[in-house]
C-alpha cells in the first residue's frame, strides 16, 4: 500500500477500501499458483476483508506494537492478539490444528511456512513450546 519511493511498509493495506484490486490481484497470483498474503494494519475489518479479497494468509504490521511495547506492552499486543484469533478463525494458515492431517496426505512436503500462527501461538505458549508443538505435529504425521 506504500509509495513506489518508501523504504519500508508504514501501514498495512485497507482490505475494505482496496478490495476491488485485491481480489483481482489475488485471483491473477492464484491462477499462477501463487499462495497470496495481504499485508494488514492489527485490524479484525481488515483481517475479515483479506479473506474477502482471497488471501490465503495474512500478515500483520507491527510498527505500533514496538513503539508502544516500552510504554504499555499488555496495550501494545491487544490488538495484534484480536486480529491474530480472527486470522485463525478465518483458516489464514497452517496450524496445529490442521498441519498434521495437511502432512499426513501430502508427505512429499519439504517446507511449511506457518509464520503467523505459531507467532499467535507462541503469545500464549512461548516460542520455544510452540515450535515444540509444531514439531510434534509434523513428527506425528510422519509416524503414520
């Protein structure tokens, strides 16, 4: 959603406003077989509304969490929390819930990318337990 001059990303893309281009970028990379990821604000409108455009995943700009982290840390994740159960709800990526039936029938898998959901995850289990878990799950399907 940035000028073609910016650096780096400053806002994540307003999946209601832009929905018309979204969807037909979405469409254009899912013809191509290309997974898509809409790049969005800690917003559960713009959560629900990168499902909408076709996102297969989204990820989330976290620029006002790190500002605020230092000031009030419990305020500066609520948001990314909220949006990050309503990406779940939405099926935005591989989970625990459904990574070891998503191995077990396609075993020829060399990578998974589960960025968003484990980082959900690790809010309420740690990083090092959930990636614990993750790993089982793959173990487990491999064990099948």
């Amino acid at each position: 959603p940035d000028a073609e001059d910016a650096i780096t990303s400053s806002a994540g893309w307003d999946t209601i406003r832009y929905r018309d281009f979204l969807v037909a970028m979405a469409e254009r990379f899912h013809k191509a077989g290309i997974r898509v990821s809409i790049f969005v604000d800690p917003n559960v409108e713009m959560v629900k509304g990168a499902k909408l455009c076709g996102a297969d995943r989204v990820e989330l700009y976290t620029e006002a969490y790190a500002a605020g982290y230092a000031q009030n840390r419990e305020a500066a994740i609520a948001p990314y929390v909220e949006a990050a159960e309503e990406a779940r709800r939405q099926g935005h990526d591989l989970n625990t819930e459904n990574l070891q039936y998503f191995i077990e029938r396609i075993p020829w898998v060399d990578e998974v990318s589960i960025g968003h959901a484990l980082i959900s995850d690790a809010l309420y289990w740690g990083l090092e337990n959930t990636v614990g878990i993750y790993q089982n799950c793959i173990r487990r399907a491999h064990n099948k």
